[in-house]
C-alpha cells in the first residue's frame, strides 16, 4: 500500500471493528477519533513502510502467542515516544514490567480472580494479568483465556488519549470486549461501575498528586470492592503519613480498611520521574484496630540505565530477586537484607529508614576547640579560611617524599 492509502485503511478497519458489539463498546470510536487527530509526517519510502507493518505484523504474533510475559507493548511504546514526558498531563507514571509481575504475585492474583485497575493509564497491570491469567488457564487458545480477556479484567482511565492507548493495548491482544471505561475514579459514578464487577483483586498505581486525588482514589476504591478484597496501590513513601498526619484520608482508610503491608521500592525506580515509592498493600473493608503493619525495603531491583532506554534488566538479575521478595513477605522472614520491620500505624504509616550510628572523631573536638579560639581573638572563620587555601595552593611549594606529600611555606608568607 501507499501511505495515504495504508492510514485510510487503519481508519477504516478501526471503524468496522467489532461493529455488531458497538453500544458495549463505545471505545471503539474513542479510538477511531484519537487516531484521527494524530499528526503524521507523509513519507513516499515504500521500503519504510514495508518495515514498519512486517514489524507490526510480528510484534502481534508475539503478544498473542504463548510466549508472550505481558510487557505493556502500548506502555513501551508511549515512553519511547515520549521520553522526556515521563508523566501525562493527568499525572500518570507508567509502571515498570518487574514490578507490575512483583505486584500480581504479591497478592497472590490467579486465573480465577477479576482483576481492578481504576487508573489503568495505557493497561500495564491489566495485561501482566491477562498474560499470568491465561498461562495459568493452559494457554491462549483455550475457552478459558477468551473468559478471562472478555470477562474478568476491568480499567478505568479518566484521559481521553491515555484511555484510547488502553483500548488499543486490548485490541492488539486480540480483545475487543475488556471492560475499559473512561470515568473520574473520584466520582460516585465510577464507584458504582465497580461495585456492579465483584472485584476479587486490585492492581493500581494512581496519579500521586493530590490535585488529581490520589487519596481520594484510593478511598473509593477500597469503599467500593468487596469486604476482604486484597488491593496493591504505588503510592510516594509518605503520601499516607502527611495525609494522616491531618486527619483528612488517614484516618478514614485505616479506619475502614486494614493496611497490612509497606514494601519501599528502589530510590530509582521511576527513572527520571523524581519520587520514591512504596507498595501499600490493603484488605479492603477490615478496620486497622491498631494492627501493626509489616514493612521491607527493595533496595535493589538489579536494572541498570541503558543510553536513550531507560532502565533495563539486561544482566537478568530481577527474576531471582522476585522470588526471593516474594517468599520473604509470605514466610515473614527476610534473612538475606534484614530490612523486614514492624510498623506501628499511630506512629508512622510507611517504612522507615535506619538512621545512621552517631559518631565523633578527634578532629571534631580539635575544630571545636579552633573555632572557639579564632572566636576569642576575633578571627573572621572563614576569611582565615580563604586565606589558608590560597597559601596552600599559590604560595606553597609541594614535593613528594616517599610515600608522604610535603608542602612547604616560603619564611616570609603570612596567613
């Protein structure tokens, strides 16, 4: 095909998509209208526009096959076209593939639950369910994994390009049916729409600012899945604690909720983003009644920064990690870091750091005791200073003496 002819043709593919199913799935023409406001440069190169559907065309057999681990194909996609945006305009931090498999495992997801995400952003926590799900169910061409993909994985995303990103993920996973809606988590509309799934597990990792009502998401979620349902929000260190500490959020989650689990991820985790982050892993419906909450530290995740991609498992350190995470929060023994702690929740509600051993040297008491002198005779401190490194660097002659670094002042220099 020619280009013009190539983008016409998506056009009208998208529109025919699924056309019998079009009042359960309004999404579709959210999709066709977002890839039609997108600009693109014209090209007359038949050979990159070859490339560019065999490519396509490959990355497709790839996500549908057994093989596939539920990268977040749209998620990859979004950040290498847009990398120095690390965040939409409504807030959102795309969460890493490790972790999203961490998170599905930690609350022990499996084939059988219905899976939340209530700020879905392009869909990373929906389709690592997908995938684990289906793996579970025997693969992708068994009646279960057409039951799972239709029936058992619900989003919610409230930006309109981020929520036709999420409804091209599905629809590249061969799903055209998942239940995605463009809602405000914040409303009573949305909570509703949850109530009305019987949710069994939530994976999220909300907008962390309160402008966009990150606690406020989280609240509504939690009131509105079942009693006892296990949720997994990425929420910053303290975004609980300062919130707490006013009695606006805190207070209300704990006393509805029982926050069992703080698992402080790594410092660098979302590169370039600048937060630090932890998972706070609920039981929705169950008050805190003074429960001490449980806490790790993943100091390291083993990723290092790759040039122009970001952060990558190239020496394939995570998965060991993983598993290792995963056993030590079960069992409650972490016997490899020693980070595990009890938290107590009227005190704090993250995990909290040691802090250093206080020390003192004997070159603090002889500064002490310089400063004190200088004082007495009033010395400027830090005009003496100045005028000590500039006899040490321009009025001195340094010489090297065995294993010893000799710097010597002329007889008439004055300091």
């Amino acid at each position: 095909m020619e280009y013009s002819l190539m983008t016409s043709s998506i056009l009208n593919t998208l529109s025919k998509s699924l056309e019998k199913d079009r009042k359960q799935n309004l999404k579709l023409d959210l999709l066709v209208e977002v890839y039609s406001e997108i600009k693109m440069n014209m090209t007359n190169n038949q050979e990159a526009i070859d490339n560019f559907i065999t490519w396509v065309s490959e990355i497709s057999d790839c996500v549908n096959s057994d093989y596939w681990n539920g990268e977040d194909v749209m998620g990859i996609f979004f950040n290498e076209f847009n990398r120095y945006k690390k965040k939409s305009e409504s807030g959102q931090v795309f969460t890493p593939d490790h972790i999203t498999s961490f998170m599905y495992r930690l609350i022990e997801v499996n084939q059988h639950d219905r899976v939340l995400d209530a700020t879905c952003g392009s869909g990373a926590f929906l389709v690592k369910a997908m995938c684990n799900m289906v793996k579970e169910a025997g693969g992708v061409n068994t009646s279960e994994a057409m039951a799972i993909k239709s029936s058992q994985l619900f989003g919610i995303e409230f930006d309109r390009e981020i929520f036709a990103l999420a409804c091209a993920n599905m629809l590249i996973h061969k799903d055209g049916k998942t239940n995605l809606e463009q809602l405000d988590t914040r409303t009573e509309e949305a909570c509703e729409w949850i109530k009305s799934k019987k949710i069994t597990k939530v994976l999220m990792n909300p907008p962390y600012e309160r402008k966009y009502g990150c606690l406020k998401i989280v609240e509504n979620v939690l009131k509105s899945v079942p009693i006892g349902t296990k949720c997994a929000f990425i929420l910053p260190d303290k975004k609980l604690e300062k919130d707490y500490a006013d009695k606006k959020y805190g207070n209300k989650l704990l006393k509805n909720n029982t926050l069992t689990t703080i698992i402080k991820l790594p410092e660098n985790l979302f590169f370039g983003v600048g937060v630090t982050t932890s998972i706070f892993a609920f039981e929705a419906g169950k008050p805190q009644n003074g429960r001490n909450i449980i806490g790790y530290y993943i100091e390291e995740d083993g990723l290092e920064t790759v040039k122009n991609q970001g952060r990558q498992d190239i020496k394939n350190r995570w998965q060991e990690k993983e598993d290792y995470w995963i056993a030590a929060i079960r069992d409650g023994v972490d016997v490899l870091y020693n980070t595990r702690q009890i938290i107590n929740p009227l005190e704090h509600l993250s995990y909290q750091m040691p802090t250093a051993p206080f020390e003192i040297f004997e070159e603090d008491f002889v500064k002490t005791m310089m400063d004190y002198e200088m004082f007495k005779h009033g010395i400027d401190v830090k005009d003496f200073n100045e005028k000590i490194i500039k006899s040490v660097l321009y009025g001195s002659t340094i010489k090297e003496n065995n294993d010893a670094v000799v710097i010597e002042f002329p007889k008439h220099a004055k300091v």
